[in-house]
C-alpha cells in the first residue's frame, strides 16, 4: 500500500501532508505563524489617520445633533459633508503613505475612512431630501412654530404627511 492512504480506500488521502519548516518544528498548537512585523508609522501620518477618525466623528455628530432646527440643518448638512470628505481623504491619504513608506497601517486611518463615508451618505441623503421637499419641510416648520396646542401639532403633521404624500406622488409619475 502507497505512504499516506488508508486501508481499503483506495482513491482517497487518509492523512493530510503539512507544511514542516526546514528546523523540523511544525506550528505549535495555538500559536499562528508569525508575520513579518512592519514598524510603526510615522508621527505624522498617525496625526493624519487620528484627525480622518475624528472628522469623521464630528460628521456623525454633527448630523445627529444639528437637524433639529431646518435653516440651521442645511448649513450643519453642509459642514458634515465636508468633514466627511476630509475624513475620507485623509484617511486614504495616511493608509497609502505608510504603504509606500513600508509602515504598519495607522491604526485610525480605517476607523476614519469609515465614519468619514458613513458621514458623506447621510449628509448627502440629507441635502437631497431638502433639495426635494424643502416646500413641505419649511410649511410644517413655520405650522409647528405657531402651533400652541396638541390638537394644532396633530393638524401640522397631517398636512405635511399629506403634502409630502402629493410630492412623492407626482415624483413616481401618477
């Protein structure tokens, strides 16, 4: 019988060949095999990679505390979309430079990338929902603000979810 089949199956590897460095110690159990270990990167490509992380936290944060109020939604929308982009483009920016300069990644730049392109959808989202329904938005903005009553906030929801229901009508084609 040939080295490495089993009795009675002919056709089929019985025991599995692994790879043995040339010292004859295979990999231990519970150990994975080492990586080449790169240096650290620069100080300045880290700063860069920490800034596109906060940027892009203070994109998502911005959005989700500045929507409340309509006129100020449209500018903290915009600022959130520039923060994003920057976000982004540092992030890309830090991750290449520490690969040409053949450097560990930044610990940052990803986490940046991320919240940085997470920030652009929604703040992008944002400005075209305002794009498209500013009419019915600002309508039901002025009807809250002098609306004293429940029954009066209830008649401002209405008229908007029925203004908004016509738009999105008329947007479908029907």
């Amino acid at each position: 019988m040939a080295p490495g089949r089993a009795a009675g199956r002919e056709g089929r590897i019985g025991v599995m060949a692994r790879y043995q460095p040339p010292d004859g110690r295979g990999p231990q159990r519970g150990m994975l095999p080492s990586r080449r270990q790169l240096p650290p990167p620069e100080p300045a490509v880290r700063q860069r990679a920490l800034a596109a992380f906060l940027l892009g936290v203070l994109s998502l944060t911005g959005l989700m505390l500045g929507l409340g109020n309509l006129r100020r939604g449209i500018s903290v929308a915009v600022l959130a979309l520039l923060f994003a982009a920057v976000a982004i483009w540092l992030g890309v920016t830090a991750s290449k430079k520490a690969r040409r300069s053949g450097t560990a990644r930044p610990r940052w730049a990803v986490g940046g990338m991320v919240l940085g392109g997470f920030g652009l959808a929604f703040s992008t989202l944002w400005l075209m929902v305002l794009a498209v329904f500013w009419p019915q938005l600002n309508a039901y903005y002025t009807c809250m603000n002098g609306a004293n009553t429940v029954a009066a906030q209830q008649a401002c929801h209405n008229q908007f979810t029925n203004s908004v229901g016509s738009e999105i009508s008329v947007l479908n084609g029907r």
